[in-house]
C-alpha cells in the first residue's frame, strides 16, 4: 500500500510503503520507464545488490517492474536528509560534523572494499535515521555508483560535488571521486554553505570554474570558531 511521498531527485520518487501481509513499512523508489533511464535504472539495482549489507547504506529489500514504472523497494530511513537537518539547525558543531563523517566515510570505504565508487554523494542522498544532528546515517541513491574497474558515468551527477578532473574529457570516477565529494559536505556541514558556490546562486560556468580552481570560500564569520584541524 503506498503511502506519502519522502522524497524526490532528478530520477525517482520515493513513498513511503507498507507490505500488506506482514505491515512492515518500507521505502519505494518509483522511477518512470523510459529508454533513456532504463540502462540507469537496471544498474542502480545491479550496483545495490552487489552491495553487502552495512549499517550506513539503505539496505535493497525487493524490485519489481511493470509496463510504466521501476520499483526499488528499501529499508525506510525516517529522519529525513541531511539537507534538511542543515536547513533546520544551521551549521554542525565541529563534534556533529565529526560524527556524520565518519560514518559516511565508513559506508564509502566498505564500498570502495567491494570495487565499487558511489559517485553522487551529497546532502540529499544522506538520510539520517532520527531527526536532527545525532542520528545515524544511511547513504541512499546507487543511480551513478560505478564499478571501480569499469568505472562508467551514465547519468549525469551533482556537478556542486565533482572534483576538478571529473569536468575533463575522457574522465572516470573512482574513490577519490567520494572522497571529493565527501569533502564538500564535510565543509557545508561545518559552514552552512556551499565551499565553491558561497552565495547558492553560481551558474553551472562559474561553479566549474571556482571547482577547477580547487579554492573554497573561507572568507565566512561561520569559520571564525572552527580549530585549525578542522579545517585542515
Ligand atoms: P534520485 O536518484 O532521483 O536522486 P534518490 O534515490 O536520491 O532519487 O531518492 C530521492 C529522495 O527520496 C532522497 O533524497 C530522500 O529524500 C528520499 N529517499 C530515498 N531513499 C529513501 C529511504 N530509503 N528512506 C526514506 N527516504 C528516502
Ligand atoms: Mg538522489
């Protein structure tokens, strides 16, 4: 039976479910059939169920499809996006920030171990199982995850979170592509904004350039209180 909508990205919409037979409640990402997404859907299932089972990664329960939609049926994670307990609460204290990245950075590594590189990681693919700083997190959104052998771009990602050679031609995304990425949010938890893209408002042209550049904007009062190590 499905229930209310959770949330939404450029390629699914997830609602909340609830299996009649046992009334479990899950998470079911809803992706419309087309060509064009076909190829990226029959990857992100193929990539999560390569995907063991760890406490920082949304865990695949079942997938169907029918003549119009993909369903991706998951472990729901109620405490709503990273994102959003940034909206609420502001920035995370150095010990916050600490918290949430180090359990992203275990979920990353246990991917990595497995050869694979999740390459869209950001706040809105980080869900945190309680509301506010202090829940635990859970990486969603295996859309762009890539074999580390065969590494492979099918959809275009977040570009706010891609590292400098990523905007080169012929390039691949491997660990240092999470680990990039895991940097941007690490600054976005500890600021409260974007480290190449301050205002929010930059252009796709000027958040590349600032990107290849490789320089964040420190120049913030929200960095007068943070230690040297952090942000180092
Ligand atoms: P897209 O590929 O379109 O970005 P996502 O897989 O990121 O789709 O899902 C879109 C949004 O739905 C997420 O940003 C999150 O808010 C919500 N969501 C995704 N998976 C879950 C889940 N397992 N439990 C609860 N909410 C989820
Ligand atoms: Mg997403």
């Amino acid at each position: 039976i499905m229930g209310e909508e959770l949330g939404a990205g450029a390629f699914g919409t997830v609602f909340k479910a609830t299996h009649k037979k046992t009334g479990k409640v899950y998470a079911v990402k809803v992706m419309r059939r087309r060509r064009s997404t076909e190829e990226i859907v029959r990857r992100e299932v193929a990539m999560l169920q390569r995907v063991g089972l760890h406490i920082g990664v949304a865990e695949l329960v079942d997938h169907f499809e029918s003549d119009d939609n993909f369903y991706l049926v998951m472990e729901l994670v109620t405490g709503g996006e990273l994102f959003d307990a940034l909206i609420d609460n502001g920035a995370f204290s150095e010990q916050q920030a600490a918290d949430v990245i180090r359990q992203v950075a275990d979920a990353a590594a246990f991917l990595h171990a497995q050869g694979l590189c999740h390459a869209d990681i950001k706040p809105e693919n980080l869900l945190l199982t309680e509301r506010g700083p202090g829940g635990l997190i859970k990486l969603v959104d295996f859309g762009l995850a890539t074999e580390l052998r065969s590494p492979k771009r099918s959809k275009p990602g977040t570009w706010a979170y891609w590292p400098p050679e990523a905007f080169g031609d012929g390039s691949s995304c491997g660990k240092p592509t999470d680990m990039w990425a895991i940097g941007v949010v690490l600054f976005i938890l500890l600021s409260g904004y974007h480290p190449f893209d301050p205002s929010g408002k930059a252009d796709d042209a000027a958040l590349q350039s600032c990107i290849l550049k490789g320089e964040p904007d420190w120049d913030d009062p929200a960095w007068a209180h943070d230690s040297p190590e952090a942000k180092a």
